[in-house]
C-alpha cells in the first residue's frame, strides 16, 4: 500500500522541526509557559470580589462616563489600593493625567482616608506632544486640536469642557469621597511644573500619553516608590511616546521590574 502524499504543510512542519534549535524550543515552552501563567493571575485577580461600596463606585464612574478605562482596569486598581492597604505600605497614592476623575475617584475610596492622594492634571486642553513622539502622537494631537475628538460614551472631549477642574471635585463628592474630606489633593497644571515630592510614594496611575509628561512623571515619582511600590502606565501599549520613554527610563536601571499584561506595571524591589 503506497504511502499517501504529504501536504505543502507537513512538508513544511517537517523542515522547521529539522532545523529547530532544541534550546530555542525550550526557551519558547517556557515563555508560552509564563504568559499562560500571567493570563491566568489576571483572569484570577478580575475575579476576585471587592467590596461592595467599590463595585458601585466603579459601576457609577462608568455609568457617567468619567473614565476611558474599562471596569477591569478600573477593578484592577482598585485592588492594588487595597492591597497596600492590608500590607500597611507607607507612601502616597498619585494619578497623573486624571481626565473627568473616573480612575482618581475609585483609588480614592479603595484607599484609607488618612492616605494622602495627589491628583496632577492640566484639568483643560492637553499639551502638544514633542519631536520624541511618533506619527501616531502626532495625528492623535492633530485631531484633538482640531476639535474632532470625543470623550467616553461619545460625551464631549474632556480638553473642550470648560470647568474641568470644577467638575472634578464635584464629582469626587457625589461618589462619596469628597477631596477635603478623604485627603486628596487636586493640582492644576503642567507635570514639570506641579509634580516636585520628596515623600514616598506607594502607587502611581500614569495617564500622560506622551513622551514629555509619562518622563517627568518616571523622573520623579520612580525614584520615590516604596520597596514593592508600583506604577500602573496607562498608555504603554496605546501611544508611542509614551513607550519610548518607558523603555529609555528602565533600560538601564536596576531595581524595577516590568510586569506586562493589559496595562504595564512597574514595581521597585
């Protein structure tokens, strides 16, 4: 009985298979091995129950529109406040880049209220990006200028509303955490004008979109995490600049580790 004629397919899994390089197979096992892995925590972690009060405020940050960020992200940050809490992390919470306050507003009520909170944000157009941003930077920022951009739910852009500040802190109280009550401070202005600390910081939201403000940020905030403190970079995979500068800060700085998943997260030690 003649043998039937292999595919173009086989012929060419049979190739591969002669020419893979056993070590590079083992190397690739054991990375489908970690991403799986990876997968699976965050699976795990999305999950997990929050207390009920923070499952409202993300529901209603959501429902009104104040956030990009989706309720897993949202979830996720909300749990990582949570867990410095149980560890009794010393240190201050920051958001840069708040938008209508959506992400602010939920690690303000996940977090103690004695935890002091430090929200920057410009709270009116967002500033031009620089010759380190690529070309998807630059369209974005030339749509935005142009007054073609829309916000969440296709509300209007947060960069055109007038009171972005005002209606911000307004939004704090009604979900719960007024500023002057839980602790948060609220800093209108340009990152490398507003952000000067000299306290430890626990956890960090970076929203900065470009190359100029998410280097500021790292610049000064990274050097003053906690050991086990993290950074939660919400544009790393959306905007070129903002993965350059990343990528610039850690290239050569031990200390840090990267942990990619569906945003990137640094943590010291």
């Amino acid at each position: 009985m003649s043998t039937p004629p292999r595919s173009a397919a086989d012929r060419l899994r049979r190739r591969i298979a002669r020419w893979a390089d056993p070590a590079l197979e083992t190397e690739l096992a054991e990375t489908k091995r970690k991403l799986k892995a990876a997968r699976r925590k965050l699976r795990d972690r999305d999950t997990q129950p929050l207390p009920a009060e923070i499952e409202a405020v993300i529901g209603a940050v959501r429902t009104e529109h104040l956030t990009y960020l989706k309720r897993a992200g949202l979830r996720d940050l909300a749990a990582r406040t949570l867990e410095l809490e149980r560890r009794g992390a010393e240190g201050l919470i920051i958001e840069a880049g708040t938008a209508r306050g959506g992400s602010a507003i939920v690690m303000a009520a996940a977090k103690a209220p004695e935890r002091p909170m430090k929200v920057y944000d410009v709270f009116g157009m967002i500033p031009p990006p620089s010759e380190h941003d690529g070309a998807d930077v630059h369209a974005r920022y030339e749509k935005i200028s142009g007054g073609e951009a829309r916000g969440p739910g296709g509300e209007t852009y947060y960069g055109y509303r007038d009171d972005l500040l005002g209606e911000v802190t307004a939004s704090f109280a009604r979900h719960g955490v007024p500023v002057g009550e839980r602790n948060v401070e609220l800093i209108q202005g340009l990152f490398q004008d507003t952000i000067e600390l000299d306290e430890p910081v626990a956890l960090a939201h970076l929203d900065g979109d470009w190359y100029e403000s998410t280097m500021t940020c790292l610049e000064r905030i990274a050097p003053l995490l906690v050991d086990g403190g993290r950074i939660v970079l919400d544009d790393y995979y959306a905007w070129s600049g903002c993965r350059a500068a990343v990528d610039e800060y850690f290239a050569d700085r031990p200390g840090y580790r990267l942990e990619h998943g569906t945003k990137l997260h640094v943590v010291r030690g």
